[in-house]
C-alpha cells in the first residue's frame, strides 16, 4: 500500500504576499473594468447624421408642423399630430442647418439621440470631457395632467454603468424646460412640469393635452388655454 505524501504547508509570508498580490490585482482591475464599463458603446446608439438628400423636405415639413401648429392654436382649436423617431432625429442631427437661431449648445455632448419606446422615451449623446469619451443616456415616462406633465425617471446610464439619480435634477436644469418645472422629488427621480406653454407664433398660451408614446412614435395633442396672448 503506497504511503501518503505529507501535505506541505504554504507558509504564512508566502501566504501573505498571495493574499497581497490578489487584493492589489483587484485594485488595479476595478478602475479598468469600470473604465470599460463607461466607455462601452450600447448597440442601440446610432445617432442619425445629416441627409443631405433629403434636408429641404425635411425642413419643410417642419416648417409645415410648426404652422399647423401655429395656426391652430392662434384660432383657439386643438391640433393632433404624430412625430416619427427617424424623422425628430433627422431634425435633432440638422438643427443648425434648418433653423441656426433655434439651435441649442449642448456644451460637451454630441450626437443625440432621441428614442421612442413602448414604455416611455430614451434620450442619448456622445460625452466628451475631461478625455473621457461615453454614452450618456437616460429613459424615462411621460405623464399628462391638465396641470402637470410628470417626467417619472426609469434609469440614467454612462456606458454600461447606472448614474446617480440626484443627476437627472443637475441635467434638467440646463435644459431650455427649467423655468417650467414646479416640483423636483430628488431621489425618485420624478420630475414635475408646469404644463402652461407659450407658443412664439402669436404668443398664445397652451398645454399639451394628451401624449401618447409607442415604439417609433409620439402622438401629441396641443389645445389653447384661456386668455388672451
């Protein structure tokens, strides 16, 4: 019967640097793999680009829109109207082509991207700041009241990473919307809109009386609120 071999300890300052040399690796790895996290490239993000075959019809469909719009607000009637998500990105892509005094700085984003989904609406851009290059998205729902239009927070991304909720507040408030929010529920992420709007075109007051999101499109309902411009 073949004798056992005895079982030779590792010994404790062998041990030691193991345990050292382990958490050091873990050290060093988690930047990286956060790194690589952040700066991973959803496969959903494809930002359109300018069309130049199609740029004059595309803003004179805007233009179009926006007198529809216009005109039926000014004669106190509701207008019903559907927004495609390739088209509102084709206009988003060329804003400062079809309309520079309307074209909005977004400082150290490029490339939005605005996504119509069956539970609510994604909005996306490229970051590039401080040599950090990433995605930055976030989802959220629309709710519409006669009073308020509740923008409920789903989830905010850089890359593959979750952001803080407190950021979608900081972000808001940079947008052309924040003299119209009303009520910042901070952690839930539930932001509320006071849904009385000017419309430049004769400067009647409105509110959007019905918004309805499905995969691809939006179907906006505007009305004219009382009083006069």
């Amino acid at each position: 019967m073949p004798r056992k071999r005895p079982t030779r300890r590792v010994p404790a300052r062998t041990r030691r640097l193991i345990v050292g040399l382990t958490l050091c690796g873990l050290v060093l790895a988690t930047p990286l793999a956060l790194g690589l996290a952040a700066t991973c490239r959803p496969t959903w993000y494809r930002p359109a680009s300018i069309d130049r075959a199609r740029l004059r019809d595309d803003k004179r469909e805007l233009v179009n829109l926006l007198d529809r719009i216009g005109a039926a607000l000014n004669e106190r009637r509701r207008i019903n109207f559907q927004l495609q998500e390739d088209q509102v990105n084709r206009w988003i892509v060329a804003r400062a082509e079809m309309w520079p005094e309307a074209a909005i700085d977004l400082g150290p984003l490029q490339h939005p991207q605005v996504s119509f989904l069956d539970d609510g609406v994604r909005i996306a851009a490229l970051m590039e700041q401080h040599g950090l290059r990433a995605v930055i998205s976030v989802t959220f729902r629309v709710d519409v009241t006669i009073d308020e239009i509740r923008i409920n927070y789903d989830s905010a991304r850089l890359g593959a990473l979750p952001v803080p909720r407190g950021w979608l507040s900081d972000w808001m408030a940079q947008m052309p919307i924040a003299d119209h929010v009303i009520r910042d529920s901070g952690p839930d992420g539930t932001i509320v809109l006071q849904n009385d709007w000017i419309w430049p075109n004769g400067k009647r007051r409105y509110r959007v009386a019905d918004l309805r999101i499905s995969a691809g499109q939006a179907n906006v309902v505007l009305e004219p609120l009382p009083g006069g411009p």
